[in-house]
C-alpha cells in the first residue's frame, strides 16, 4: 500500500470539488499541502471528437446509463477532471430566493446565495449569447411561447468562443466552456494544488482516504494519473467530500466515521427530464449553435415543472422516443427537422428516495416518480406541445401517449391524450442530471448530515461541499449554487484553518 | 449460460443469434447492414456492457433467452423463426407487459439496439445528423 500526507484532501473535482481547490489554493503559500482526488481522467484537447458514444463512455459514470435501482430513470453524472462542468451546457442561473428561503438552513440566507453566484459568473464568463448565435431549435421556442403569452427567458451560458457546435453536452471540442475544468482547476494547480485523476476514493478510515488509482488503458481517452496504479493511504487533516450528489452519500456510507448520521443518503433529488421532440416541415438549425438557450418558469410554482430547450444526439434522441419500429425509424429520419424541448419536473425530498451503497460498496439510488412528479411531466408535456404547435410543428412525439405521435390537427386533444400512468418502470424514457441532496444541510443530526458550512455533524474534520447539500431540489440548472456554496465552505475551512490544521 | 463473463461479439448462438433479429425488428433498417456494420454495431454494445456490472450483463444474457423461448408458448416456434411481424408484435407485448422486470428488460434491450444503431458512425449521417465542431463557421450561409 502507498502512503501519502496531505493538509487537506478534496474527493472529486466537479462544480463543488474545483471551487474549494481555488479557493484554498492561497493556503498553499503557508506550505499547506492540499490533494484534489479524482474518479475520472483528464482529457487532452483532441480528445473531444464530439462522437456521441465515444465520449460518452469518457465522461459519464457508466457511460451515461446509471441507472436507479427499479430501472426507471436513468442518472448522468460527469467523471473526469472537472466533473460534470465538462459535460453540462453552461446555463448560469442564481437560486431562487424562495428556494434559498424554503430550505430554511439557519444562517444560509438568499443574498449569500445570490453574492457568492455574482462571483462566479464574472470569474466564468457568464453572459449572453447574441441573438444572432441562436438557432432555429431555440428561436421556434422562444416564438411559440410568445404566442402563448409564456415568457420565455434567456439563458445566461459561461462560455469564451463559442463556435455552436452543439456539442456541449460530449465535452466542448473548442474548450469554450468555462466550466471549472478551464478555469478553477488550472487556477487552483497554478496556486499548488495537486490533481490526481484516475483516483477513486473508496472510503475513509478516520481522516486517511483509502484510494486507488487505476491504470490507463491503450484504448482509453485522456492523460495518466500522475500517481502509479495502485492502492494508497493518504492521510490528511480536513477531508472535502465533493463527489457529488451520488457518490458523496456512498463514501460517506462505507467509511467509518465518528458519528451517527440517520439522514446521511436520504432527500435525493433530480429534477426527472424528458426529453420531448417535434417535426417540422422543414429543415431547420438544431445541430449547429448553443443547444440551450431559453428556459420557462412560468409553471414552476403552480404546476412543478420547467421547461428548456435542448437539442441531443442521435442514440439520445431515439432512447427518447418511446417504441420501435416502422413509426420510430421514419421520425429519426426527420433529425434535420426536428425541434425539441426538455421538460423538468421539480420534484422535492420524498422518504424513499435516497442513496445507498449494495454489499460490495457501490452506490444504489431508490427514486420513485410521486404522484407530483407524474403530473409535473404530464402537465410539462402538454405544454412542450402546445409550444411546439405554436411555433408551427406538424406532429410532436408525445412519449406517455398510448399512440405517441400527435397531429396538429389532433392538438386539442392533448389533455386527453397524455397518460400519467406510463410514467412507470420500463414505460416512458426519464432521466435526470440535476442530481442533489444525500447530505442535506440543517441544525442537526436529527434533520440533516451537515451545518450550512458543509461541515459533518459531529466530524469537525470532514466537510461536504456538492450538491449533496442542497435540502431539497433547487428547481433550476444547479451548478452556480454549487458553487456558491462551496466557496461558504471554503471560506469557513480558511477562517478555522489554525486549528483544522493544527 | 448464466456466467459473468462479458458478452462477446462472438458470443455463441442463441444470444448473438438473438439480438440482431431483435435490432433489425427495432430498427428495420439495421436488416439492411453490411458485415462490417454489424461489427461495428456489436461492438458499440460489447463495450456499453462491459462498463457495466456484470449483474447487468447476467440479466441480458438470461432475457435473451427469454426472448428467444417465450414465443414458444404462443407461436410454437422460437422467436428467431417469427417472421418480422409476429417478432414486432411479440416485442410489442414485452414492451407492454404489466411485469414491470419484462418491461425494464425489454427497455434495456431496446437501449442496447438503439445505441448499436444509432451510435455507428454512419448512423447519425444517415439520417441527416452532421454536427461539426466548427459550428457555425462550418454552416453560416
């Protein structure tokens, strides 16, 4: 077994893991030794092809198809340097003031939320795309909501030349994205920390993670880890779970820790998507320009859910389309021609849905789709396709319908047409990427796993800074909260660093 | 059969006899493709699986068998000697099925095929997929 000593050991480099890095990055300068372990490797930049599977298996935990333990939804979660900033769109929205309010953590208020997000949208270039960079796919959208009365909003995106190659969600081939992976982790680096990719964290033993760091194989995209392969013992003062919503549960779970924490797995939730897909009768721009420009919260408080525009690849597209066949093979045809919207329901801690870890120490996520959350994507259905009729489909693929495809001629039916049933187990195509809570912050052990600082009840050395935080769902695109809160912690870890460190 | 090894692209029948009628009733096109496709199709799939735990890939095995048998019952013939309606109609029925394991299974296979197909290379040009990472450099009228 290798042994290394570190001040402080960050797991996973994500939206949480590369802000903590930058932020106590000027503790280096003290001579404070600070590791970030990573899961995933570090791509070069030819790595990013854009080819839809290939990089799928080089960036998603299981190559995109983790799924929840009934099969019902399937989980996406980024695994490389940087996380899931490599694989997400870029959309930058600050939390709601009253989500921030709703959750209710005593001294975690809505314009700490809102002043620590300002920072990180100047620092990643959040801004917005001018008019003429959005495509057809967006503006039919953001067309169709204006003659609904919706009001659709744009996207704020933190990305530095962008090309449009719509390929954000595969890695941006321009590196144009600003996700923690080009801007926080370089800077952390540059500061003195050390990245280690290829490095799974499998559990902690007090304050030493026991790691291993996996080989890279010929085939196999990406950098080496600039550790051998092999198992290690890195001892460390502070341990910063950043593995996300999933995964920090789990190392939580399967470690030994000094302290009962009844809550730690519990209140998961994802904001479950659909993946909804229309068909003009023209060819329109959907594979060239950002894929995700406008959003509509219009519905978010009456009905729980939010809609988006979005534009997938080729096997994501027809996983979404419910059937086979004839009918199937004929819309995939149309690809040129096709809109699409992603419906997200807002869904909120339930009991039930949680994660835990199997025999061997993997993670399991329970979820069952609520009543709620049922109808959040039924009623976001029969929005998405009053939209899409609007701005001038032909027939839009309404996967929870007995007979998928509608007619615009058939548009007046759709409240009759849309079965709230099929969301079930092997029925309609659901997934989710907005992964969030498992370590929940509140006052105590009874009601969460952490203070509003990160910090574990009980376990003064071990803090949590991901979206495993967040108490219930944070109804919009997550990563700017993350962050936010990430830097709270990393903030607190600085302030108490004489005795942490000590 | 029921092992932990990894489904090969040279697996055996019945399971790689199996799973090409099952990609072709998913996607009819798919009966249309080269030896050289199919390669490429399987080994898409291959590699998927072999990222997955090998409960998975015990599952996929077990369910192609489940595949091939069932319609037995119905049909007095396996389902690799259905012609292309009764195997459509069989999966229909899969896909319908009140056992929610049937319907996951069938998901799950109906996944594979799609990603085999749609995965290829020539699969996204086919149906008139063309990204390019010079975006609108490369399409700008």
């Amino acid at each position: 077994m290798n042994e290394r000593d570190y001040d402080i050991v960050i797991v996973g480099s994500g939206a949480g893991g590369g802000t903590v890095a930058q932020e106590l990055a000027t503790l280096c300068a003290d001579g404070v030794r600070i590791a970030v372990l990573e899961k995933g490797p570090k791509l070069r930049e030819d790595d990013y092809t854009g080819r839809e599977i290939e990089m799928a298996q080089a960036l998603y935990e299981d190559g995109g198809g983790f799924l929840t333990s009934d099969g019902s939804m399937t989980l996406a979660m980024g695994s490389a340097y940087g996380g899931s900033t490599v694989v997400y769109t870029g959309t930058s929205l600050i939390a709601p003031r009253r989500v921030i309010d709703g959750w209710n953590v005593p001294g975690l208020g809505f314009e700490e939320i809102e002043r620590r997000s300002k920072k990180f949208m100047e620092q990643n270039n959040v801004h917005l795309i001018r008019e003429a960079e959005i495509n057809e796919n967006n503006q039919m959208f953001a067309r169709g909501c204006r003659r609904l009365g919706y009001n659709a909003q744009q996207f704020p995106v933190n990305v530095m030349g962008c090309l449009g190659s719509s390929l954000c969600n595969l890695g941006c081939p321009n590196l144009a994205k600003q996700g923690t992976h080009r801007v926080q982790l370089p800077q952390a680096e540059r500061g003195g920390v050390e990245v280690v990719t290829r490095c799974e964290v499998l559990r902690l033993e007090g304050k030493t993670a026991v790691a291993r760091v996996r080989p890279k194989h010929a085939s196999e995209k990406g950098e080496p880890s600039s550790w051998a392969p092999g198992e290690y013992r890195i001892r460390s003062k502070v341990v910063i779970a950043c593995g996300g919503a999933v995964h920090t549960p789990a190392l939580l779970l399967r470690s030994r820790l000094p302290a009962s924490l009844p809550r730690l797995g519990h209140g998961f939730t994802c904001h479950p998507a659909l993946i909804l897909v229309a068909e003009h009768h023209r060819s329109i721009s959907n594979f060239v320009g950002h894929p995700k420009s406008y959003y509509l919260d219009d519905f978010v408080e009456s009905e729980g859910f939010v809609l988006e525009t979005c534009m997938y690849f080729p096997f994501t597209t027809a996983k979404s389309l419910s059937g086979f066949g004839p009918s199937h093979s004929e819309f995939m045809q149309a690809f040129p021609r096709l809109q699409m919207i992603l419906v997200l329901a807002c869904d909120h801690a339930e009991p039930g849905n949680r994660v835990a870890v199997d025999r061997a120490g993997q993670p399991v996520v329970h979820y069952r789709f609520t009543p709620a959350v049922r109808k959040a994507l039924a009623r976001g259905t029969i929005t998405s396709a009053r939209i899409f009729f609007a701005a001038g489909a032909l027939r839009v693929h309404v996967p929870a319908a007995a007979q998928p495809m509608v007619e615009a001629r058939d548009a007046d039916q759709l409240d009759d047409l849309v079965d709230e049933r099929r969301f079930r187990p092997g029925g309609v195509t659901v997934s989710a990427a907005h992964l969030q809570g498992g370590c929940g912050m509140g006052l105590t052990a009874v009601d969460s796993v952490t203070d509003s600082f990160g910090r574990v009840h009980g376990v003064p050395w071990l803090f949590v800074a991901d979206a495993s935080l967040f108490p219930d769902s944070v109804e919009i695109n997550p990563y700017l909260t993350i962050m936010a809160l990430a830097d709270r912690a990393a903030q607190k870890i600085r302030q108490d660093a004489r005795d942490l460190l000590a | 059969m029921e092992t932990s090894e990894p489904i090969t692209a040279t697996d055996a029948p019945p399971l790689h006899r199996v799973f090409r009628p099952v990609v072709a009733t998913v996607v009819p096109a798919a009966a249309e493709l080269d030896d050289s496709a199919w390669s490429e199709l399987e080994s898409l799939v291959v590699e998927s699986l072999q990222r997955r735990p090998a409960s998975v890939q015990r599952k996929l095995r077990l369910f192609l068998k489940l595949i091939q048998w069932l319609p037995l019952l119905r049909h007095g013939t396996p389902f690799t000697s259905l012609d292309p309606e009764r195997r459509a109609r069989f999966l229909t029925r899969l896909q319908e099925h009140p056992l929610p394991v049937i319907r996951v299974g069938f998901w799950g296979l109906r996944t594979l095929a799609l990603l085999g197909y749609y995965g290829r290379a020539g699969g996204g040009r086919e149906i008139g997929y063309r990204p390019d990472p010079l975006g609108w450099d490369k399409y700008r009228p």
